[in-house]
C-alpha cells in the first residue's frame, strides 16, 4: 500500500483529513466525565439523524431514560477526541438540531449525560458519526440569445457570403430579397451544436442590392431576428462594344478587264481558350462547413466533389451557368476535427472539363458542454516558472495561461481518456492524457488538476528554401518543401528542432503522449525510448510547410546506452490530434554508434523500440495519512526509458499498472482533487512478463 502524504502543496489545498471520515475516538477528553461508565442508548437504532447539507437534527428519545439525562452534544468533523463544538440541552429536549454544518462532510458527535448520582457519562466506546448531504447545484443562469456580429463577404456578380455569430448554439437561416419585404429564404441550418453560422446565397442577380436578415432560434426556443442588412452583387461582365467602319466613297476609276480567277474566302475562327484552374483555395472554415473557391481562365459551370478520402462521394450542387469563370461553393453538414478531401470540376460552352488535383481542409473541432472543469498550470521547463499565453486545448475547448500559466477550462465533457495539448511559440508542442471526473458529491471544485512543463526548441534557424540543410541531426535536401494543400514552395524556410534523451528525467517529463502506439498492423503496443527528435518546418509567414511526395529527410539519433546495439529500431510519429504515436519507417546502427531514419514528413518523432511480451501487472492501494482509501488520484510507474500510468484510482484507492516485463520502476502518485503529489521511497523490483504483482 503507498501512503500519500502532502509534500508538495500548491493553490486549492484542502486539508484530507477534513472531508474523510477517520477512524478517531468519540470520546471526550473532559476530566470532569466519568471515564469508567459508558452511557449507552435505551434500544438500538441509537439516534435518528435528518440531515441536510448544512445541519443535522438528532432525536434524543432512545437516549432517555430514569437513569441518566442528556445535558450536551459535542461535535466536529476533526478525526480526534478534541471536538470543537458543543450544544446544551435542556431536560424536557427530544431532539437537537446542529447548524451551520459544512455539506458532504463527515461529523464525529459524542452525547453527554449526566446519571442520577451527579456523574458525567457519555458514549466513551462508541463512535458517533453523520454525513451532511452535497451542496445543491444551481442551474446556471441561461445566456441569452444574442446576435454579437454580422457580415457579408466573398460577393460576386451571383453571390455572396453570410456570416454571424451568436451569443449561444443555435439555428441559422438567411431570410433575402430586392425589398425588404425579401420573400426568400437560405436552406436553414437544423443543428444546435454551432454558434457561428455562414450561409451562401447564390443565383443572384448583378448589380443589385439585396435585403437580407438572419434569424436563429437556440433549444430552448429563443428566437432572435437581426436588424435588416444589405449588399450589392457585383456588375456582370460586359460582352466588347463591336463597331461598324465608316462608310467612304468609292474612287472610281477605269476597269481593267481580265477573266477574274474564282476562289473561296477564308474564314478563321479565333483560336479558343484553353479552360485551366488558374487558383483554387478553402476559407472561412467551421466545425461544420468550409468554403471552396476556385477561379477558371474562361466562362465555365462549377461543382465541388468531396469526401473524408481521396474516393470523395459527395457533390455539391452544380452552378450551371456559362456567365462565370470564378466560383465559390459552401459545403455544409459536415463532422468537426475531421480531414476532408476535395476537387472542383468545371466544364465551358464547348464541353472542355477540367478537373483540379486533390485538395484536402480540416474542420475545427468542436467544444460540447459537460459537467465538470479542468484546471492546472503551464511552466517553462529551464526557469519552473509559469508560461504566458500557452494555448491549452482539450477535445476542441481552448483557453490561455494567465500571466502566472494558470489556465481553467469549465464546463466541459467527462472524458475518460482526454487528450491535453500545450502549445506556444518558440516551445515544443505538448501533449499529454488525463481523465476528465465530475468529482460529484465532494465539497472541493472538480479541478482535475494538471501540471505540465514546456520546453524551448534546441535550435531554430532560417534559409533558403533551395538550399539543403546538413545538421548533426538533420539531413534535408533542397527544394523539397510545399504548403500544406501541397503547392510547390520557393522561399525562406524557418527550422526548430528539439532533440531529447528519453533516458534522462526531462526528457521523459517532455515526452509527447503515453509510452505507447499503433504498429503497422494497427494494433496498440507498449515500447520503450531511445530518444526523441521534434522538427518544425514554417514558411516566411508562419504558416507550416511539409515535404513534397516521394521527398524525405534523415533523422541522426544520438547513441544511448538503452539501444543494446539492435541494428533496426522502429520510428514513431506522434498524430496530435488523436495523442497516438504511429509506426513508420525504421532506423538503422551506423558504425559510430548513432542510428539514421528517414521520414517523409516534418513532426515528433521517437526512436522506440516495442515490447513483444506480455507486460508485467502491478496493483495496489493509495492511502491518505490516516490509512483511508484515496480515489481519483494519478499513479505513474517510472523506469529508465519508459512511463506507465493509472490516469485515476477508485473509490477503494486501487490502482492498476501495466508495467515492462524485467524492469525496475520507481512509484508516483498526484491527486488531482486537492493538488499535490507524493513519492515512493524506493524502487519496485521487477516484474516478470504476464506476472500479477500486488500490494
């Protein structure tokens, strides 16, 4: 069994001892009491307690009798004799009432008579308790629907983009017409998962200004109508003014007469314009919708195909009008955090179709409602003080550290695997798994609390993008860098790389996500570390660049003593979206000792070697100092290049641990209820693979 005792406090402290029923005496240490009689009730159950969250009332009748008589009531929630409070109680009460009591706090209580020779007795042998009831949760008042913005935008000769946000989910539809009588309507949007709403307006008219409204009813039926708002179409292109030469008179002039030589005129046709994609681009992305816009070298019908693969199977619906050569489609109804794949298609008057390269966007992600909150701290891995400004995000709920990385995320889903990232500029990106309580029915906030440390890039540099890069670590070739829709890029690149020795204490503390991930086969599989390298690729804007297809760059791992001269360790790469590293491609022993892999894409990568046997089983129990079970505490066993963790005990305290067969691990818990970690003092011996091992 692991004790944990308090030795490292932080913010939101409250003392275990307070909220756990101990095991204490209910005695009182008054000298005046007669320590060799205990008052005893009449029958037993002794006391009928009703209790609410803030009192407890108590009857007396089964404690009264000829022999003694009740004078007091001592109580406290302390686990000792030193009780702290106290009633007196005149003859003639059955009952007693304690108020001002703390909800979902034991109470320790001692009654106190007095017998008929005078004596003082009380139930010296018994221990008396009650546990007042949770505090009563209010429902939060309900925000009220409001339109915070709107705006029109993207307009064309036939079209344009609305967009508003609210101040809660709700519906959207668009409400249109040349008055402000308007008359048409959007294809209205059902869902309330979705405060911000862009809707698409097309077949319009040019050069015509439009009314227009939006309205949106949330789920409790509040339906808020904005005020009326216009927008002009644009003028639609004007055909070439042809003009007919001047006439002139004729100069007459003597014939020459000779037998005129018949031909056939030559009529030329103008050579057509090839129909080619000159631009094609995604903006103004949601959780549910994005919008496509593609430019064309000539008038053409428009059409996006899309999909969550590159086979598509969904159409938007077709512009069949000849009178355009740009195009701009909103595609709708579609899942939050989900990659998308699209092409646009367009045919001109002629029947020439063009069909663009495989493009692909990303949704945001979605932040659903929940009842509990998730608290903690971000710190700088070099000062251990607190980060600014770190975006920490969790199932697609973002918040910011305060000056101090502080950071609170409320109402948020219960989540028993919740992935955490941490991110910030100029630090390697963080990520790590907790599990998301509602901690219902204590006193305490459900703080899910979390500490969590960010560590700077090693290097950062800037070049040419047609010039190669030959670092210690890093091979890249030039010119192999495109966009993330996969254009070609040419310019400056900027390099961060972070390089960690899994071995050490940091670089297991900085290690993205669980000693864990999805092989080829798919299937999950423990592994052990040799070593971590992170690289960043940016263009000049800020915005990340990937290698283009078929280009790669090589990874130099370091030597470290863990590696046991295997000649092929496997590489992972960490997918921050999911908090899973996924095998891919291999390194191999060079003859100073290091080990060179090539990856086909920037990220984390991880020299990690997985475990083919069965793992080790280690069980046990976290105690609080007075030998009380302890629940929702985080247990992790710690070896040399490797972390296993419970993200949670139950409510008996039990743990359980999958830990590497034949290898030494030492013990960590931190309750993330109160707010404090403990350690074990000493190393667990190893365990066998397939081996149950309690404690």
């Amino acid at each position: 069994m692991f004790r944990l005792n308090n030795i490292k406090q932080n913010i939101l402290i409250v003392a275990i001892a307070a909220l756990l029923t101990g095991c204490g005496g209910g005695g009182s240490t008054d000298s005046t009491i007669d320590s060799t009689i205990n008052l005893k009730p009449v029958s037993v159950p002794a006391d009928t307690i009703d209790v609410t969250e803030n009192s407890a009332t108590i009857d007396l009748t089964n404690w009264l009798e000829k022999s003694y008589t009740v004078t007091e009531v001592k109580y406290d929630y302390i686990t000792n004799n030193n009780y702290g409070s106290s009633i007196t109680i005149n003859d003639t009460e059955s009952t007693v009432t304690l108020v001002n009591l703390e909800s979902s706090t034991t109470y320790h209580y001692q009654i106190i008579g007095v017998d008929n020779n005078g004596k003082k007795i009380s139930n010296k042998e018994d221990i008396l308790t009650f546990t007042t009831k949770p505090a009563l949760q209010t429902e939060p008042a309900p925000i009220p629907l409001t339109i915070n913005s709107i705006s029109d935008s993207s307009t064309t000769e036939n079209s344009t983009l609305i967009t508003w946000e609210l101040s809660n989910y709700a519906t959207g539809q668009v409400e249109y017409g040349i008055t402000n009588n308007y008359g048409n309507f959007s294809t209205k949007e059902t869902s309330f998962n979705y405060n911000k709403h862009i809707q698409l307006l097309s077949n319009l008219k040019p050069d015509t200004t439009y009314h227009y409204r939006v309205i949106s009813t949330d789920e409790n039926g509040n339906t808020v109508i904005s005020d009326d708002q216009t927008f002009q179409t644009l003028p639609a292109p004007t055909e070439p003014i042809v003009t007919e030469p001047a006439p002139s008179e004729p100069i007459i002039t003597e014939p020459i007469v000779t037998e005129p030589v018949p031909s056939e005129p030559i009529v030329t046709e103008p050579a057509p314009i090839p129909l080619t994609i000159n631009s094609i681009s995604d903006s103004s992305t949601t959780e549910n919708s994005t919008l496509i816009t593609w430019e064309l070298s000539n008038y053409a019908t428009g059409q996006v195909e899309y999909g969550i693969t590159n086979n598509y199977g969904n159409f938007s619906t077709k512009e069949t009008s000849f009178n355009y050569n740009k195009h701009i489609q909103l595609l709708s109804n579609l899942k939050p955090d989900t990659t998308y794949h699209y092409r646009v298609i367009s045919t001109d008057e002629n029947g020439n179709t063009v069909i663009s390269d495989d493009q692909t966007f990303k949704t945001l992600s979605s932040c659903q409602s929940g009842p509990a909150q998730h608290l903690g701290q971000v710190k700088d891995t070099t000062s251990d003080t607190g980060l600014v400004d770190v975006t920490v995000t969790i199932a697609g709920c973002s918040t910011k550290t305060d000056a101090n990385g502080f950071y609170r995320l409320n109402n948020i889903v219960e989540n028993q695997n919740a992935v955490v990232t941490f991110e910030k500029e100029g630090y390697l990106l963080g990520s790590t798994k907790i599990q998301i309580k509602e901690l219902s029915g204590d006193s305490t906030p459900s703080t899910n609390y979390l500490e969590y440390a960010l560590d700077t890039y090693d290097t950062e540099w800037s070049f040419d993008s047609q010039t190669s890069v030959d670092d210690t670590h890093i091979n890249i070739p030039a010119s192999v860098y495109t966009t993330t829709d996969g254009n070609p890029y040419s310019g400056v690149v900027s390099v961060a790389l972070e390089i960690q020795d899994v071995t050490t204490d940091l670089g297991k503390r900085i290690f993205s996500g669980s000693f864990e991930g999805q092989n080829t086969y798919g299937e999950i599989q423990q592994f052990v570390s040799h070593g971590l390298i992170s690289l960043l690729c940016k263009d000049a804007n800020g915005n990340l660049l990937n290698f283009a297809e078929g280009s790669s760059a090589t990874l130099t791992f370091d030597a470290v003593s863990s590696m046991d001269g295997a000649n092929i360790i496997p590489l992972w790469y960490y997918d921050y979206d999911q908090g899973l590293w996924i095998e891919e491609g291999y390194a191999e022993l060079q003859a100073d000792g290091t080990y060179h892999g090539e990856i086909s894409h920037p990220g984390t990568w991880s020299l990690s070697q997985p475990i083919e046997n069965t793992p080790g089983i280690y069980r046990g129990y976290i105690l609080n100092v007075d030998g009380l079970p302890m629940s929702d505490v985080r247990v992790y066993a710690i070896g040399d290049n490797w972390v296993s963790s419970d993200l949670s005990t139950d409510a008996n305290g039990l743990f359980e641990l999958e830990v590497i067969p034949d290898s030494s691990f030492q013990l960590k818990a931190y309750n993330y209820k109160d707010n404090y970690e403990a350690v074990y003092n000493g190393t667990i011996d190893p365990i066998a693979s397939g081996v149950i091992v309690g404690n």
